[in-house]
C-alpha cells in the first residue's frame, strides 16, 4: 500500500514539473553583479537550479550539524564492543579450564542464568539451609 501511494505521488511530482517546465520556457537573463558576466536560459530551468542549490546546501548543513550524533554513535559502538569482549573474557575466566567450554548462549537470559547460584526452594524455610530434611 505504501509503495503504491509513493509511486501515485512521484507521479504527480513529476507531472507538475514537467508542466511547469512547459508553462515557463521564456528565456530570461541571469546577470553576476560584480563580474560582467550574463547567463541566458529558460526561466523554469533557473527556478529549478535555485530550488536544487538550495535543497544541496541544506543538506550539507543538516549533515555538518549531525556530527555530534554521528561521533557518539560511534563512541558508543566502540564501547559496546569492548564491554562484549570484556564479558566474554570474564565468562571464559569462570568457565574455568576444569569445565567444558560452552557454546555461547542463544540470549542474553539464558547466558545470564548460568552465572546465578540456585537459589532457596520456595518450600524451605528461610531460617533452616538448603538441604537440610525438614523435622517431622
């Protein structure tokens, strides 16, 4: 759906392009003040340079105020990949060579589970440790 409704408007974009070019093709005189230089052509084709020039100068700037975004974007990056390989090294470490290597966890929660003790069954009172029979 979205890509039909792009197509009808590009369409009718270049419809009304291309009658503006048909409906302005008197030749008009482009003059540079401080140079005598004077350059003739058709007045929808002046109307579009100007509308590109400044379609390309706003871009530009729009890019040069971005870098700020950019640069911490790519800071972040940096130090997301450092703190993955710093996990994965410390994961190796409590691996321990005594145990089988492991294969890396499919998501973040299995793999974090295999780092948490067990923890009291919720039928153990908290006052007896683990393990220890219940009186009865």
């Amino acid at each position: 759906m979205i890509r039909v409704l792009y197509w009808i408007v590009l369409g009718l974009v270049a419809l009304a392009l291309a009658l503006f070019a048909a409906s302005n093709r008197t030749p008009v005189a482009l003059g540079f003040w401080p140079f005598d230089l004077a350059l003739e052509l058709p007045l929808y084709l002046a109307i579009l340079l100007t509308f590109f020039a400044g379609l390309c100068c706003g871009a530009l700037a729009a890019w040069a105020g971005g870098r700020h975004w950019r640069r911490e974007a790519r800071q972040r990056r940096r130090r997301i990949t450092a703190l993955e390989s710093e996990l994965e090294a410390t994961q190796a470490r409590l691996a321990g060579p005594s145990l089988p290597a492991r294969t890396a966890p499919s998501s973040a929660s299995s793999g974090a589970s295999e780092l948490v003790p067990p923890a009291i069954p919720p039928h153990a009172p908290a006052d007896r440790p683990v393990g220890v029979p219940a009186r009865g």
